[in-house]
C-alpha cells in the first residue's frame, strides 16, 4: 500500500524549538521523527511513501532524499503555498490511483495498519478514519459513529460543550481514489472541514476504526517529551530505536567521570562531554555533542544537539533546543527553550516558554 504523510504545517505549537526546523525533523530518541513514522509504516507493508511538503521542504528532502535506508521508496508533493490537508494530497493524485493511506505527520501510534485496512475492506468504505480516545476532545478532530462503526458527524474543533464523545480522529485514513477526486484541484481544501462533511453529506460510506493502543500527536513541547518519556519507559515502542528497561545508554566517546550518577532509562548521544559530579536521572535524552559542566543536573529532560550546561545547572522536565547555553547555577523546570551562544562567547539562557 502507498501512504502519503502531510508535513507541511510550520510546527508553530513547537516553537521557540522548531525555528529552521520542520516538525516531522524533531529528534525523538536522538533521530528524526520522521524516520521512526517511515520504520512503523514498513512494518505494516507500506512500500512507498509520498511526503506532502511545504514548509522547508528542503530540509526534509536533503535528509531523506529517495529513501535510500528507510526500507520505503519516497517521493514528495511539494505545494507552492498551504494547500490544506486534503489539498496537499490531491497534488499527489497521479500517482494514488487504488486505495491508499494518508497519516498527519506529528502522530505517534502503534496502530495496526494492516487491520485497519482490513476492516476498510469489509465495510467497502469510501473513507476509513483511525479513531483514538483521549480525555478533552475539543483541541481535536471529533468524530461520532452509528452501528458497525459508520460515521455520522465529524466535528473538528469543537467547543467542550459540543463535543459529544471522547472518540477523537487519530490523524490516520485510508482513501479510495474516488473519495480524493471530490476534492478541488489546486485549492485550500481540508480533510477535516472540507471533505469528510461532504463524503457525510452526500450519504458515502465513511468509517471509523476505533482503536485502544498507543497514541500521541507530538506537535507541543509537553507531549514531545511525553513521547521521548514514554519511549524509554516502554509506554511506547518504536521499531527504529527498540528499547528494553532502564539502560543507560552510551553514544561513541561518551566517558562517564567518576563521581557521576547515571539512572535509566537514559539516551546519551556520541561526544556528549560530562564533567565530574554530574547527574543524570532517567528519562532522559542527550543530544549529540552536550556538555554539562561540574555537578550540573538533569532530570527528566530531552536537550537536542550541542546544548551546553554551565556548572551546578539543573534541569527537569525541561525540553532545550539545539546549540543552546543554559547558563551555570540555572534552576529550570517545566519548560521549553532555544537560544543561540551570544556574542563574545558569553552564556545565555534563552527565553522559556512552559510546555
Ligand atoms: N502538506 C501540508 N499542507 N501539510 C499540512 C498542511 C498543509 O497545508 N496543514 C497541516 N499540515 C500537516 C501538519 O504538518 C501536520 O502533520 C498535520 O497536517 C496535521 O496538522 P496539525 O496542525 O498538527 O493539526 P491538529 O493537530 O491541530 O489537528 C489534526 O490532527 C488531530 C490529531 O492530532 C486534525 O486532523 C484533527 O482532526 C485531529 O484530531
Ligand atoms: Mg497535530
């Protein structure tokens, strides 16, 4: 089966960190969201992936290229301005002539795509909509269904009174062609305002695939280090980067100085420099090429590449973005922040928003 993942939103909800950077490009668990969503889709006999890009496309494809490595082949449908989600796909209709898979690009799940399909097969939907349980609907998709899973309204955004289920879309479809084709061509044009309400209208026989596993969009800075949490807890599993119990585990040149204490479940990328007294309380995720100074602390906390933590620095619950200089003796929880080193060399700590 072919799926097409939209990566073309800008990721405002992840900034100050997502500056330069597209969602799907994220590290989670040291390596690009996106090459974990492409692991799980190969797992499901996905073979070809075509990536709607927008926003940097250029850094997508640089990384990606034609896929060499991800087990998939790539292809990208590049929009000259946001075309919408259900807009960004149709641009890539030539080349979806059988049914097909479309996922959000900052979702992750362990959805089993293959059953889902499966059940799109034997209620001969024209639309299948994976459905997931979350505790406020109203930040989401919201979808109600009648007998056999056959949905009746799809309500995105609504306000909390509104919302009458906690059955929420999940971000993943599965498409016939003939479902895309009522979308206008070259026009801002949403799945969820836009084409489900009209394949409902007009009486088409759209589903909804309830399912009970693991689940998360990942487009805040709370539920990014969620998902990095839950990954090294076992909350999560991602075929890309298995992990089992609380390792501590080491990247090349990592040399842990005597006097540190390091608890699993941790991830420390390769030439991370850690200083005497150090600790490191699991879980946790070290970027590549970290340094934290003497006695610096770091406790359920995800730092991206380069950052630097002067001496006694603490850091809980905090997710800090690439390069960033988070100044000696700084007490920092429950937050999210990016910087770049000022001039001179002198040490900063950037701006923090919290999660
Ligand atoms: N190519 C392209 N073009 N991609 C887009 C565009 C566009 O114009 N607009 C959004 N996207 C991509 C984003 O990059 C993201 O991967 C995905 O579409 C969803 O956009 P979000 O901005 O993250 O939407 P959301 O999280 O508020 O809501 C959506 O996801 C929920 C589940 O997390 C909706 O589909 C909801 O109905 C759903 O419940
Ligand atoms: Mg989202």
């Amino acid at each position: 089966m072919k799926a097409v993942i939209l990566v073309g939103g800008e990721g405002t909800r992840l900034r100050p960190l997502t500056h330069g950077m597209p969602k799907s490009m994220v590290p989670v668990l040291n390596r690009p969201f996106l090459e974990h969503t492409l692991a799980h889709l190969r797992q499901h006999g996905v073979d070809e992936v075509i990536l709607a890009v927008g926003y940097l496309p250029q850094v997508i494809q640089a990384h990606f290229g034609a896929g060499e490595g991800t087990g998939v082949r790539l292809r990208y449908a590049l929009e000259p301005r946001p075309l919408g989600t259900a807009g960004a796909v149709k641009r890539a209709a030539a080349h979806l002539d059988r049914t097909f898979a479309v996922l959000n690009g900052d979702i992750f799940s362990d959805l089993d795509l293959g059953a889902m399909l499966s059940f799109h097969q034997s209620r001969q939907a024209q639309a299948t909509i994976a459905l997931t349980r979350v505790e406020d609907p109203s930040a989401f998709g919201v979808v109600e269904t009648g007998p056999g899973g056959r949905v009746q309204r799809f309500i995105e955004k609504p306000h909390r009174e509104e919302a009458t289920t906690n059955w929420i879309n999940a971000g993943v479809y599965i498409l016939e062609p003939e479902a895309l084709a009522q979308a206008p061509p070259d026009t801002h044009y949403m799945f969820e305002r836009g084409l489900f309400p009209l394949l409902l209208e007009q009486g088409e026989p759209v589903y909804g695939y309830p399912f009970s596993g693991y689940w998360v969009d990942m487009g805040t800075p709370q539920k990014y280090l969620q998902l990095n949490c839950d990954l090294l807890q076992g909350q999560a599993q991602s075929f890309l980067v298995p992990w089992e119990g609380n390792e501590v585990r080491l990247g090349k040149g990592v040399v842990v100085p005597p006097g540190a204490e390091l608890r699993g479940p941790c991830l420390i990328g390769d030439g991370c420099k850690l200083e005497r007294g150090v600790r490191i309380w699991g879980p946790a995720v070290l970027g590549p090429g970290c340094h934290l100074g003497p006695e610096a602390m770091v406790e359920a906390t995800v730092l991206w590449e380069g950052v630097t933590a002067g001496r006694g620095a603490s850091l809980t619950r905090c997710v800090v973005g690439s390069h960033t200089q988070v100044q000696a003796q700084a007490r920092l929880h429950d937050c999210a922040l990016a910087g770049k080193p000022a001039a001179g060399g002198r040490s900063v700590t950037a701006a923090a928003t919290p999660p």
